[in-house]
C-alpha cells in the first residue's frame, strides 16, 4: 500500500511513537471519524441534563484522538500507548453519572483493562526479545526469520 504519512516521534515514552498512513489506516481513521461524529452529535440531547457535561466531553474526544493513534500506529509498541490511553478515558465515560453501579461497573473495568495491559505488554516483551522489533512492516519477515 501507498504511504501517504510515516512519521517517527524520537523519546516519547523511551521507544518513541512512530505513526504512519496508508490506505488501510485510512479506512479506519474515516469510520473513527463517522463514529464520533454521530455518538457526539447523539450525545448532545442525552447529555443536556447533566452538570458535568463538559468531562464527559473532554474524555470522548481524548478517546477519540487516542483511537486514531491505535488506527495510525505503525508499531505495537504505539499501538500499545495509544491503546492504553483509550482504555483509561473510557473509564471515565463508565463511571460518568457516579451512581454506585456505575462505578462499580467502572471499576470492573478497570480491573479488565488493566489487566489486559498487562498481558500485551508481556507479549510485547517476548515479541520484541524474539524479533528485535515492533514495527508492523518488519515484524513478518523479522519473526519468519527468527524461527
């Protein structure tokens, strides 16, 4: 596929992030896009009553904005990050209204995502100890080889 973007951000996070556009990555960004745009737009009547509005806004487009990094991720290791940030604000949307089982259903998640986290990362560990790298265009031949 065409690359239209491939952009490497040195020292973020010690490996750095490294993001890259392609028509798939493409695909994926525009239905991000649609999806916010109608879940934001819907959100307006549902949310009007409420005070702390303005969080709940905030913390849907951090998701969003983290959703895209997944989408434009062009390693796991970015993938890994961005994935996380989104796992994290999407607490926030869970516990939103703070009646007890919201946040006991937050907390759930929580646990959930936090856990999962931890399982990726270990499996990022072994890939990256096994290939030498992270980067989703290296990884196939990088793994082919190592076995």
């Amino acid at each position: 596929m065409k690359t239209v973007f491939d952009v490497v951000i040195p020292g973020i996070c010690g490996l750095g992030l490294h993001f890259k556009l392609d028509g798939f990555r493409l695909i994926y960004s525009c239905i991000a896009i649609l999806m916010w745009a109608v879940s934001g737009a819907f959100s307006l009547e549902y949310m009007a009553h409420y005070v702390k509005r303005r969080r709940y806004y905030v913390f849907l487009w951090i998701t969003f904005f983290a959703t895209a990094g997944v989408f434009l991720s062009a390693d796991l290791y970015t993938t890994f990050i961005f994935f996380e940030i989104m796992s994290f604000t999407s607490y926030v949307w869970v516990a939103f209204d703070e009646k007890k089982e919201s946040l006991r259903a937050a907390e759930t998640y929580l646990a959930v995502a936090v856990i999962g986290g931890l399982a990726m990362l270990m499996g990022l560990f072994l890939l990256y100890d096994l290939t030498g790298t992270l980067n989703m265009d290296l990884l196939g031949p990088a793994a082919r080889e190592a076995l």
